[in-house]
C-alpha cells in the first residue's frame, strides 16, 4: 500500500520560498494568487496485510525519529 | 596536562580538515579525526561536529548526521560534562540530536550567504571566556540555513539560563547587517543548559591562521584552554 506523508513548516513560521514563489506568480499575472507556502511530500511502500492500528503506529514513529522535526513542522498522513 | 581533541568526518563534511588544522595549530596536543560509522570514541576533552553538507542536507540538514552510529557516543561525551562544538552543519546536527534547543532554518533572504560576519558574545560561558563583553569578532560565515528559530517559551528558557553565547551584531563597516540571516534575537550561538555543549553558525576554524583574514577564531579555543 502507497502511504503519502505531507510535511509543511508550522503556520507561524516565515516560509520564504513560497513568498518568492508567489511574487514569481504574481508577476506572470496570477495576481489572485496569495499566502503561498511549500511544503514536502513523502511518499513509501507498506505491506498490504499491515493492520491499521500497525500502520498508524509505525509512521507515527518514523515521523517523530526521522521524517518530521515537530520544533519547526508539522504533518498529515494523506489517503 | 595536554588537551586532547577528536573531529567527526561524515559523508558531506567539508570543513572537517580545517577544524583539525585548528584544533593541532591551537591545542598542541593529541588531535583524531572519527568516521561517522564508528562505535567508539577516544577519551577526548572536545569533539567537534565539523561544518559542510552531510548527506548532503537530504531531508533537513544535520537529518541523517544525527542518526548516525557515532552521535550515540557524542551524546555520551557530552553527558560526561565534556565539551561538544558544533560548527555550521555541526549545529545543525546537534539540534536534530536535541542536544541544543530550536532548528535552523531557511535564510530571511533564502541567499546562501558565504562572507565574514560580525559577533559578539551574549553570555558568558567556558567557550567565550577570552572574549571581552562588547568585543567585536570577524568570523566567516558559509550557510543556507542559518536562520535560527525557537518558540517563544524556549527562547526565554535560553535567556533565563544565560543559554545565548553568540549574536550578530554590526561591524567596522557601515553597510554591514546586523541580523544577516533572520535569525531569532540575531542568536548566532548557543549552549546547552550546562554550558558544555556550543552550536553556532560562524566558523572559527576559518579564522585562525596568519593567512586567514582575521585571527579571531582563536578566541575560542584559547577559552577552552586557559
């Protein structure tokens, strides 16, 4: 099973490549667009047979011992 | 008694062979040099995690470094009460250890900024003791993310512990900026709570020699010394 882990930095904190990416947009004329932010998307194989609770469980722990820094991101399992 | 030293090499470390030409023209004394895949590490007085780009800053820079097999000996030097200097990626990697508080993060100005910067140290502590209050030090800088971030509650933990020993501060030139990467408090440095442990972004293994352009980086050795 596809198991797809969105990391972004934590709303408070200054994400200066999606400023630069706005004004890049707003200046090809996609002026509606605003409050652009880039995160990360991780994406990895887990066995089919893995219950829920196991599945949950074990990327849970590899966010917090690898993936993820929760001082400065946050995350949302996708699917 | 001579002051024994270890440097930790890892895939990406670029300023490991400065920090040990440093460290041998500095301390005098007995100098390692340690692969990031060892198990064991020689009874030293300082370890430093040196500057550059280990595993080439995949994931979060200092990521992969700090789960590397040696970081379980670092941790335990440090818990020693020996001393532990991260320098650049070494600070880096000793914020994704959670040896030091906060993260670095992605330059205000997302520039890589390679020139000298100006400090001055904030608190006293083993690592700045030959440093005067307001002295002016020009040390290089060679970032990306530099910019250092805590929440508030942690950043009144390290000034209510005296935790903050270096920040930017202006230079001889007028033109010269005094926070040159957006970092919290214009913090440069830090220490753990025991003062035992340093991160800071500037590198004083830059600054050292007669060919270098400024001898200030000694300062910091000769502290660990007197």
């Amino acid at each position: 099973m596809r198991i797809k882990i969105l990391v972004r930095l934590k709303g408070q904190i200054l994400e200066p490549q999606g400023k630069v990416i706005e004004q890049a947009l707003n200046s090809l004329g996609f002026t509606e667009f605003s409050n652009i932010r880039q995160g990360k998307l991780i994406e990895l194989d887990l066995p089919d047979n893995i219950s829920k609770e196991e599945k949950a469980q074990k990327i849970e722990s590899a966010c917090k011992k690898l993936l993820v820094n929760d001082i400065i991101e946050e995350y949302e399992v996708l699917g | 008694m001579s002051f024994k030293s270890a440097v930790i090499t890892f895939p990406g470390s670029n300023c490991d062979r400065d920090a040990l030409c440093y460290l041998k023209d500095l301390t005098k004394g007995e100098v390692h040099n340690i692969w990031h895949e060892e198990t064991s590490l020689p009874k030293v007085d300082l370890v430093i995690l040196p500057g550059g780009f280990s595993f080439g800053d995949y994931l979060r820079s200092g990521a992969m470094a700090s789960k590397s097999k040696i970081i379980d000996e670092v941790v335990k030097h440090a818990n020693d009460n020996r001393y532990l200097l991260g320098i650049c990626n070494g600070f880096q990697i000793l914020t994704e250890i959670g040896l030091l508080e906060g993260a670095l993060i992605r330059n205000k100005k997302l520039k890589f900024l390679g020139k000298n910067c100006f400090i001055k140290k904030k608190f006293k502590n083993n690592f700045n003791l030959s440093i005067k209050d307001k002295q002016v030090l020009q040390i290089p800088v060679a970032h990306n993310e530099g910019n250092f971030y805590c929440d508030t509650e942690t950043l009144n933990l390290l000034k209510n512990n005296e935790q903050i020993a270096f920040e930017y501060c202006k230079g001889e030139f007028s033109n010269t900026e005094e926070n040159i990467n957006g970092s919290i408090e214009a913090i440069a440095g830090i220490t753990n709570k025991k003062k035992n442990v340093l991160g800071m972004m500037p590198h004083p293994e830059r600054a050292y020699s007669d060919f270098h352009q400024s001898q200030d980086g000694r300062l910091i050795i000769e502290s660990l010394i007197s």
